[in-house]
C-alpha cells in the first residue's frame, strides 16, 4: 500500500509539470484572476527579493502577472537590461530562457491599465512596445520614473523586501543595440539561454519565483 500511495505522488508530481509546461506555451489557459493582495518571493543569483502586488493599482497587470509565476514562466529569466548609469532607471527582465515559450507569449498582449500609481523607487512595472502590447516582461524602478506614468506604464506592485538585491545585479553590460553593447532582446527571444551564456554569462538571473502563502488567520475564540 506504501509502495502504491509513492507511486501516485510520484505520478501527481510527474502531471503537475507537464501541465505547467503545457500551461507555459498555451497563454490562454492561464487566465487566473489575481486575489486583492499578494506577495511573491523571487530567489536570485544575487539573492532574495519580495514584490507586493496591489490588484487595484492595475488589474490586467496584476492578473497577469499572478498567472506568470504559479505557471514558473520566471524561472531562468536573466535581469538582461540592467541600467544605474548615468541615472538610477530600471532592472528588465521577463523573456523566457525557452524560445518555445517566449515565442508562444510574444504576442499574448493584455489590454492597458489605468494610470493609478507612481513609478518610483521599487515599484514593478510591465514593459511595453505600444498601446496594449505588455505581456511577459517587467521592470523594477531604481528611481523616480514618474515621466513613465503618462505613458502607458502603470505599476502593479512594489519591492517590499530586498530591494538592497536589485541593486546588486549585475549591471555593467548597459544597454541593448543599437545604443549599447548589451543583450538583443529579438536574439534573446530567439535563441533563448544559449545566447545568454554564450554572449552574457555574468548577468543575474531569476532562480525561483513563487507567491508567499497568505499567513494563517488567528482564530480569537476561546
């Protein structure tokens, strides 16, 4: 009977992963909404940082967001622009080390949020190419970037712990072409983890990111 129960988890385990892939590379299904409140813990190479997302701040971001890491879209993803210079700007990442996957989520837009909150210091914010193109990929403010709210790039959450990690990551490889010497995003999209590893093995990158379990609720009867 041991034996038995040991095989069904194992097996459990074994369906849940390839859910989680599956999940990974059809963005359709993961279409969760967001609790009001959540934290999420990411584990890095350069330690640990906590995002508190706020859904009320913005809604489709929240949502989004909350999907992309219960499904482990952030696992390997390289902090690939990374800029402290000349002026504290941003920590970006979010492409998908799989080709495969960041091919399947390149085009998974969500529609714009309202403007509601600041991008200030440690606030997360998706990145954008237009008007309602966010998909996967975020940013964490290293300084006040209120010029960014007029232009379609509502925060969603803030660092709430940590933020002394984020401004440790690795940095010195500045910005992408055709201004700078850094990552190309379309090749990164393209050709995924090897083109880090060939080309920009020093950049940090996301171990794990996981929601922190919302704190057991006191009960005050005697």
């Amino acid at each position: 009977m041991k034996h038995f129960l040991l095989a069904l988890l194992a097996l459990g385990s074994v369906h849940a992963q390839t859910m989680s892939a599956a999940d990974l590379k059809n963005p359709s299904t993961l279409k969760a909404t967001a609790p009001a409140a959540f934290d999420v813990k990411f584990t890095t190479t350069k330690g640990d940082f906590v995002v508190q997302v706020h859904r009320d701040w913005a809604p489709h971001g929240a949502d989004r967001f909350y999907n992309l890491v219960r499904a482990g879209f952030y696992t390997d993803c390289s902090f690939f622009r990374v800029l402290r210079t000349p002026r504290p700007f941003m920590a970006q990442f979010g492409i998908s080390p799989n080709p495969a996957i960041a091919s399947a989520w390149q085009n998974a837009n969500i529609p714009d949020d309202p403007k509601k909150e600041t991008n200030t210091r440690g606030r997360v914010t998706f990145a954008m190419g237009g008007p309602n193109t966010r998909t996967t990929q975020i940013f964490v403010n290293y300084g006040d970037n209120s010029f960014l709210d007029n232009q379609n790039f509502p925060p969603f959450g803030e660092v709430i712990e940590g933020m002394e990690v984020v401004d440790q990551l690795y940095a010195e490889y500045g910005e992408g072409p055709p201004n700078g010497r850094g990552p190309d995003q379309g090749k990164l999209q393209s050709e995924g983890k090897a083109y880090v590893d060939r080309n920009y093995p020093k950049l940090d990158h996301v171990i794990k990111a996981a929601i922190v379990p919302a704190p057991a609720k006191s009960d005050d009867k005697k």
